[in-house]
C-alpha cells in the first residue's frame, strides 16, 4: 500500500483510516487524548532508556517528538475513527508512526525509514495496546475534568450569588406540583448551588479509580516483552510528567479486561447530567408564561421563539441543556453494554467507552458553561408575581397548623377553596385569631425556616 509522503503517519494509520470510515469522531478532535498517549510514550520512553535498551539517540528523537506533538503542530495527521476494532490498536500505531516519522526527520532522515526508529520496535517498545490505550484513556479523563469541574464550580457559584440576591423575596414552594408552604427564591437557587456542588465532589473523589493503571502489563498482564522493574519505572515517570499520583493496579490480568472503573466514571457523568437537566427544568417551570403560567422568574431573551407567533420567546438554554443531557444518558448505557461485552483477557469494546465518557465530558462542559453565561448570570426575580401566588394560595395554613390544629386548618382551607377567599379572610371571619396574632405568626422569619 502506499501513503502519501506529505503525511506522518503510516501504513497502519492508513489501513484504519480506509477500514474505519464510521463517524466524524476523529482521534484528531480529542486533544486529551492526543495529549495523554504522548505522555505515555513518553514515560515508556524513558523507562526504557533507564534499562538501557533504547539508546540516547533513539531517545531524544522520540522525546522530541513527543513534545512537538504536544504542542499541537501534527494534530492533523492524528485521523483514525475513534470507532474501531482492534481495541484502541489503530489509535496506538497512529501515535507510534506520527511519533516516529516527525523523530526521523529530528535525526535528519526522512520519513519511513523505520529502520533507525521504527513505530514498534522502538516507540512501542515494551509496550501493548493493551496497556497504552487503557492507561491513556485515564489520563485523558484526568485532564479533560479539570475543564468540566472548572465550568461546574462556577456554575455553583453563580447559583449562590443569584441565591444571595433573591434571599428576602417570599414565594410559594410547590410539592407534586401544587401549592405548598411558603419559602424563599434565595432558598431555591441556593438548592440548585447545593446540589451541584455535591458534584464537584464526587467527580474529586472518582479521580483515585483512575489512578491505578496497567502500563507495563502489556498485552494480558504478564508484562510479556518488558525487562524486569519496567512497569514501576514507567508508571513514575508518567506521575511525574503528569503530577498525577498514578500507581501500578493491585491486579494487572484484572485490569486488561475489566472496565468498572470507567463504568462508575460514566455514572457520575450520567449523574451530574440528571441534576442538570432537572434544573433546567425547574427553571423553564418558574418562568413559564409571561402571562399565563407561574412566571417567578424571568430567563434572559435569548432569540425569538415563534415562526407564527410575533413576541414568543422560549426558554432555549435549559431546553438544550436537558436535550445533552439525555444525550449523555444514552451514552452511558453504550458504555454499559460496552463493558459487559469483555471476553476472557481483553474488552475490545473500550475504543466505544473511550469516546463516549470524552463526548459526555465535552457535551457536560459545553452545557454547563452556556446555562452559566446565557441563562443564569442574567435571571431576574418578577417578585411582583412571587408575592401574588403566595398571598393567593392557602400555603398559610400550614404555618397556623401549630396554633390552630390540623382538622380546624382542614376546615378553612376547604372554605377558602369554596368561596375564592383567602386563609386570612377566613380566619379573621370567624374570629379564631386577631391580626396582631396573625402578623405574629405569620412573620417572614417565622415561615420559611424554623421558629427560634
């Protein structure tokens, strides 16, 4: 087969590319990706060059090329489909020829002259897809969180500072949909700040089961074709490239086929979509009308929202928003079905997982900063509308269930339904409390927290 000589990959690439024509998820459009099997090559790189089997100036042209690579000068030859076969295999020779190409013309030769640094004997030395690949998808995780926990916190943020402006304006809550007690919007955004935040720490906390990987287990974890004390070498030299604590797995034969780590990853990632999307919901349900809905909330005007209908305006920043979100939903259950599918000593299905947690990761992060910036940043509280629906409702009565007792509150909530009145008209109808006591009871401290 021949391959154009302007390119840096090689005769494998080649035939992945022609074989793997599937999506436009290309290997090219994950830079984390990109980025952590460079520095896995890298750390092999020097591990092997610590034991004295890859030679100085294969070393530095590989080096070389790893950085150059890092640097994002030959992202365009990365091409293979990140749906494959092989098991991430045309991912791992993509990485080996581009490295082994742009270090040849370092050492002043031309590319595919692989007998003085070749793809695999020299930059896939010691080394297996199936050590690389799983290691580099960790790796990859790590460094593609720090962007989706960076977004989330200050989308925490945001939420506590809208829970800080909103905190004297008095509503109703609503349970099953229907009137409940009285509360504050400040203690309604502060819920959405809250339970976010929660996210931030599971995701912190999922980053230890991706600390442990099986670089130097090779191809089923015998560490077959590496020279005795490689896989600690290679491992520290990767923690210390990266600044990631990674450590050897307790079980390397474990690690070539088992996928849970990656399975619990996603379900924090399907997690965190659902909590979104349930805001984003709760914030289409607040704002709904102008006029003929609940309307507690106004959402910035974003673009007009009728072909037919002069002056609608929809809510299109949370209808997005939950649209990624089930869209991670179902990329979780790919991954599930993917990691069920292992046999025996490998999972060829980890290319499938790999870049459906990177697309849950790129869909989450993009999500999280458009509700951020195009949505909650500008909310308004229509207090007007908050005092109405509360003043209208019977949420009152709950806070005089103490001083009145259940079946009596019963009894003029039925009232009130009956005759449009309010609780308050129907209590200081019939005589059972005074003004001054109802102004006592009903005190803005006293019904949206507990009685001091």
């Amino acid at each position: 087969m021949e391959v154009a000589n302007s390119v840096y990959y090689g005769i494998q690439t080649q035939r992945a590319i022609d074989n793997f024509q599937l999506s436009r998820n290309k290997l090219c459009n994950y830079p984390e990706l990109i980025k952590a099997l460079v520095l896995v090559k890298a750390a092999c790189a020097k591990a092997n060059n610590k034991q004295k089997l890859l030679d100085d100036k294969k070393y530095d042209a590989i080096i070389f090329a790893t950085q150059a690579i890092i640097d994002g000068e030959f992202d365009k030859y990365f091409s293979v489909d990140m749906i494959q076969g092989g098991a991430g295999t045309s991912c791992n020779m993509n990485m080996n020829e581009v490295i082994a190409n742009v270090g040849l013309e370092y050492m002043g030769l031309k590319k595919g002259q692989y007998s003085f640094l070749h793809p695999n004997s020299h930059v896939n030395m010691s080394q297996s897809t199936n050590d690389v690949y799983p290691t580099a998808i960790r790796l990859a995780i790590h460094l593609k969180q720090t962007h989706l926990l960076d977004a989330l916190s200050s989308l925490v943020n945001a939420f506590g500072e809208k829970s800080h402006e909103f905190k004297d304006i008095q509503k109703l809550a609503r349970t099953q949909l229907q009137d409940a007690v009285p509360m504050t919007l400040g203690q309604e955004f502060n819920s959405f700040s809250s339970t976010l935040r929660q996210e931030v720490t599971l995701l912190n906390s999922m980053s230890e089961l991706l600390m442990s990987i099986n670089l130097g287990g090779t191809a089923v974890g015998t560490g077959i074709t590496t020279k005795q004390g490689y896989s600690k070498l290679a491992i520290k030299a990767l923690a210390d490239l990266t600044s990631i604590e990674f450590k050897p797995v307790d079980d390397f034969f474990d690690a070539s086929s088992d996928m849970g780590a990656l399975v619990t990853y996603s379900s924090a990632l399907k997690r965190l979509a659902l909590k979104l999307s349930k805001i984003s919901n709760d914030l289409r349900l607040l704002s709904m009308g102008p006029r003929g809905g609940i309307s507690e909330i106004k959402l910035p005007n974003r673009q007009p929202g009728s072909s037919i209908m002069p002056g609608k305006v929809n809510p299109v920043i949370p209808e997005a928003v939950s649209q990624c979100a089930y869209q991670v939903v179902g990329l979780d259950l790919a991954i599930s079905m993917a990691a069920e599918a292992g046999q025996l000593q490998l999972n060829a299905m980890e290319p499938l997982i790999a870049v459906n947690l990177l697309e849950s990761m790129n869909l989450l992060t993009n999500a999280i900063v458009m509700l951020k910036t195009l949505c909650v940043d500008d909310i308004e509280a229509n207090e007007s509308r908050c005092r109405d629906n509360l003043n209208n409702s019977l949420a009152m009565v709950t806070a005089l269930n103490p001083v009145l007792g259940y079946e009596v509150c019963t009894q003029i909530t039925k009232e009130a339904l009956q005759n449009g009145g309010s609780i308050l008209e129907q209590v200081i109808g019939k005589k059972l409390l005074t003004r001054q006591q109802l102004h006592s009871i009903l005190n803005t401290n006293n019904i949206v927290q507990p009685i001091p």
